[in-house]
C-alpha cells in the first residue's frame, strides 16, 4: 500500500454497505456544543447569584463556596476541553468510520484523558461542596454528621483512584518513548478497562446522587417544623432529582457503550449528560445559599412600599389623617398589605436557611433522640 492508502484508511470498520465520508461526515458536535453550553450558562448564573449573596448580603465565606467555585471551573475546562476534540475534521461526534486513522494524535489522546479527568475532579468538587453544605446547615445532628464524613472519604478515595487508573492505564509507563505511537499503543490497550471504569463511575454517580439528596430529607424531616414548612424547605434541595435522571442517563450511555464499535459517535450522549449532572449538582448546592437573596429583596419591597406610603401621606387629600391609628381602632381599619404578606411568607420559607447564610447561627432545634 502506498503512503496515499494508509491516510485514507478508516479508523474503524464502517457498516456493510458504508463508505466512509471523511470530507463532509455527519456529525453530533452542534448537539454537544448546545448542550454543553446551555449548562455552563445556566450554572454560571447561578454561580454569579452566589457569589453576590456572599459577598453583597451575608458577608461570609465557607469551605463549601470554595468547593463550589471549584467544581465549576473544573467543569468548565472540562467543556472547553471537550469542544477541541468535537466537530467536522476532529474526532468525537463523528463516525469512527468517518475519520482517518492517522488523525488520530498524541494531542487527542491527551485531551480525551484530560477532559475525562476533569470530570472526575469537577464531580468530587461539587459533591464535596454539597457536603460541606450539609455539615454547616445540619451540624447538631449527629447521624447526619457522620453520614457526612462516610461521603467525603468515600467520594475523595473513587474519584481519586479513577484519575489514577485512567492515567496508569491510558498514559505511557515511565521509560517509554512519549510520541504518538506509543500514545496509541496504550490506547488501545486501556480502551476496555477504561470503558468498564466509565460504567463503574456511572453506577457511584447516580448511587451518590442519591445520597445526596436523602441527607438534606432526612434531616429536614427530623426537625420540629409543621409539615408543610418541612416540605417547603425540602423543596429547596429537590433539584437533586434532576441529577439523579441526568446520572441515570449518562449510566445508559456508559453502558451502550460497552457494546459498540462507534465509541466516538456515541461518546458525545455521555458529554452532555454528564455536563448536566454537574450542573445540576452545583444548581442543587446555590439554591440554599439563594434563599438570602429571596429575603433580602423581600424585605426591601416591604421597606420600598412603606417609603411610598408614608411619601403619598404627605401629597394625598388626606394627609391630615394620623400616619399612626389610634388603637381602639386599629384593629378595625388596619388590613395588612400585600408587601408584609409577601415578606413574611418569604421569611417563613427560608427561615430554617436563612439563620445559617445570613448570621451564621442556627436557631433550628434538630432532634438528636436516639444518636
């Protein structure tokens, strides 16, 4: 074969009946770049939302913000890193039959193993920040302490050995020559375990998912708060479900994997779920911190509409009458308004939140019967 023959040689079989396309191949790129950006997007938001209540409203910084932004920026290089690797004239979203073997470089390879790296690391990040999270809001309780600590070990101690598999298994071992071939010569070598390794960390990840969401539950309901206010409160951390479906998605993929020969085209459903089960859990882990914010601007709509009562006192026809009523009368003419409403219903909400983002102290009775 001549040199011309090697270079248009597939890097996979394609189906009877095929020919590979390698100059206009169809391709999920677009769907990757979308998917992907909408949730770097959508958590950035939210991110930025944090960052105000904690440095504008609260004042106040803790190990579980570190562990937050982290996870974030994790994941964002993680993206980054994956659209380099994406779209017409590169590697996955494509067909493997559709891209030339020799395309296939130490620079992809690389980039593969760093993008599934930084996942892993963005992953421990943001579920370390919803731990840390739960040990500042339900300190008091003991159960829920210790399931903390038993989640940060074993989190730390998979995702930490996952990085270090991946790197033993797919990087050239000390002594050996770090050029291309022997980048591919690994690769193929490391392709099954690694395969069987994403379906393992599919199957911690939704098992941790749901981890995460029973704690903040169990303890919400262990605390003495009507129904209603323990389900109020408990809706805040329910955005853990969407987690969990996006874990269960990327588990599917993971595991479709394992059977077929088009890793590259399939690998891009993979991405986009495991992109949303990050942002997911970082969404999951602001939305108590938010709950400031909501206050915050309630309690201002509540002042704003007292400023403007008491200006138009001064401006309407009767201006004469008191600002203050008598009592005698008060309970007669005074209705409460729908600012006061509107605050006190946001107070009530949050009130079980808010005493530890916003002073720091918490003034909730958790029940410690029975630890």
């Amino acid at each position: 074969m001549t040199p011309s023959d090697y270079a248009n040689l597939p890097a996979g079989a394609p189906p009877p009946g095929v020919m590979p396309n390698f100059d206009h191949p169809p391709t999920r790129a677009t769907e990757a770049h979308i998917g992907m950006g909408i949730c770097i997007g959508v958590t950035l938001v939210f991110v930025v939302l944090r960052l105000y209540v904690k440095l504008a409203i609260t004042h106040m910084w803790g190990w579980d913000d570190c562990a937050c932004i982290l996870g974030f920026l994790l994941i964002v290089a993680h993206d980054l890193v994956s659209f380099t690797i994406m779209g017409p004239g590169k590697w996955l979203g494509t067909h493997i039959w559709d891209i030339r073997a020799v395309s296939f470089t130490k620079s992809y390879l690389q980039r593969t193993l760093a993008s599934i790296n930084l996942y892993a690391a963005s992953a421990f990040f943001v579920k370390l920040s919803l731990f840390l999270l739960y040990f500042r809001i339900f300190k008091p309780n003991k159960v829920t302490r210790w399931l903390i600590y038993g989640g940060i070990v074993v989190c730390g101690l998979f995702y930490s050995a996952s990085i270090i598999s991946n790197c033993a298994l797919c990087m050239p071992h000390p002594g050996q020559p770090d050029d291309t071939a022997t980048w591919l010569s690994r690769s193929q070598k490391c392709s099954a375990p690694s395969q069987h390794l994403a379906v393992v960390q599919g199957v911690f990840g939704t098992l941790t998912d749901t981890y995460l969401l029973v704690i903040p539950i169990q303890s919400v309901f262990q605390l003495q708060l009507p129904t209603n206010r323990k389900l109020g409160v408990s809706a805040i951390f329910m955005i853990g479900i969407i987690a969990i479906a996006c874990s269960l998605g990327s588990l599917a993929c993971r595991a479709k994997l394992l059977h077929s020969s088009d890793a590259t085209w399939f690998s891009v459903s993979i991405y986009n779920f495991s992109a949303a089960e990050i942002s997911a859990g970082i969404i999951c882990s602001c939305m108590p911190i938010l709950a400031a914010l909501f206050r915050d601007q309630a309690i201002r709509k509540s002042r704003v509409s007292s400023l403007r009562y008491i200006f138009s006192r001064f401006f309407s026809r009767n201006s004469q009458q008191p600002l203050v009523l008598d009592r005698t009368h008060s309970s007669e003419n005074q209705h409460p308004s729908k600012h006061d409403t509107s605050a006190q219903g946001s107070k009530d909400y949050v009130q079980l939140l808010e005493t530890e983002t916003v002073s720091g102290k918490s003034n909730s009775h958790v029940s410690d019967e029975g630890c």
